[in-house]
C-alpha cells in the first residue's frame, strides 16, 4: 500500500465533511438551510474542496517515505489494523443503538446536539436562541442533518460518526508518516493503538458528542 491512495481517500473525506458543515454553518445563518440548496451546494463545494485540496497538495509529498514495495510483514500490519478499527469502532458506531454504545446517551446529545439538529431540519435556521449552544459554528449537528436528508432517521448519526473517527484515524497516520517518517503500514498500526489509550479511547466511542470532530 502507499501513501498516495492513502491522501486521495483522506482529501475525499475531509472535502466530504469540510463542505457538509461549511455549507449548513452558511445557509443556517440565514434560515435557508433546505434540502434544495443544501445538497447541491455540498456537492459543488465537496468537488471544489477536493480539487484544490489536491493542488494545493503538494507539499505534502516531498515529505513522505513514497515506498511502493512494503514488506510482507508490513502489509499484514495495515490488514491487521484495518480489521481492529472497523470491529471494535466503526461497526459499533454505526450499530450503535443495537450495541453496548447506546446504554448510555450522552447528556451533551440529550441537552441540546439532538435539539439542534431537530431545529436545522425544520427551520432551515438556527436562530432559535431559546436552546442551549455549546459552540457555534457547529459540526456534529451539520453532519447528522445532512445525512437524515437522506435517510430521516436520527440513528444516522452512528454513519456520521464513524465518518469523523475515520479522518481522525488517517490523520494522526498521516501526521506520523509526514514528522516522523515512519512508513505508512506501521504508521496505521500506531495510530490504531494510540485510539486505545485509556484517555482516548472513551471519547472515540462517545456517539453524540462532538468532541473528535473539534479536535480533529
């Protein structure tokens, strides 16, 4: 595996993500937050924020150990931490009310995530000032009203979720294969293992809080 696939997938999602809450923060604020603006201009900003993402790009790759010939050993670390990830976080993530996740939704999703989420949806806006923000501009609420276009269910937001665990994975990878020069199939096994520090690893499995996508 190399690094190049690797960006392009990563480029893909933060366009994805980047253009889904840049286009709600924008059409929220003015009360315009509908399903016939809102999809187009994500797909026309997503596009857009791919293609200079790739442009402007370029620097990142002098800095990265380009190696096309891993070692056998190696490849089995990426398999390896591919398998780990998508079973112990994404499935459960995206399954979350049917696995030991949704024993326990979080205050903050209760409080006012769900909340606003609910408002976007049928207001188009978000000048409802009688609820209780946490930070604005937001994310986790812009993501989730996205995809219940699509699909209006609020259990969507385990997809939403494991989208944003995701580019937080690559992107610690990405981090370590850039500063440290690391090879890329043992740069995924260390960012899988640091997803399991003691610390981390609650907050990744936290569905309904915003917390990875800020800090990522």
């Amino acid at each position: 595996m190399t690094q190049k696939p690797l960006l392009q997938l990563y480029s893909i999602l933060l366009s994805v993500l980047f253009s889904i809450v840049f286009v709600a923060q924008i059409l929220g604020f003015m009360g315009l937050y509908r399903p016939l603006f809102a999809i187009p201009l994500t797909m026309i900003t997503g596009v857009g924020g791919y293609f200079l993402y790739q442009r402007y790009n370029k620097d990142w790759l002098p800095t990265l150990l380009l190696q096309d010939t891993p070692t056998k050993s190696l490849s089995m670390l990426t398999i390896a931490s591919v398998v780990i990830i998508g079973i112990v976080f994404v499935q459960r993530m995206v399954l979350w009310y049917q696995s030991s996740l949704g024993i326990i939704i979080p205050n903050d999703f209760r409080g006012y995530h769900s909340i606003k989420i609910m408002q976007l949806l049928r207001e188009g806006s978000v000048w409802n000032l009688a609820i209780p923000y946490g930070q604005y501009p937001f994310g986790l609420e812009s993501l989730v009203a996205f995809g219940m276009f699509f699909i209006p269910d609020i259990r969507i937001i385990g997809v939403m979720v494991s989208l944003v665990f995701i580019l937080f994975w690559l992107t610690i990878a990405l981090l370590l294969i850039r500063y440290a020069h690391i090879a890329l199939e043992v740069s995924l096994f260390i960012a899988t293992l640091l997803c399991f520090v003691p610390l981390v690893f609650p907050q990744l499995l936290n569905v309904g809080k915003n917390d990875v996508l800020l800090s990522t």
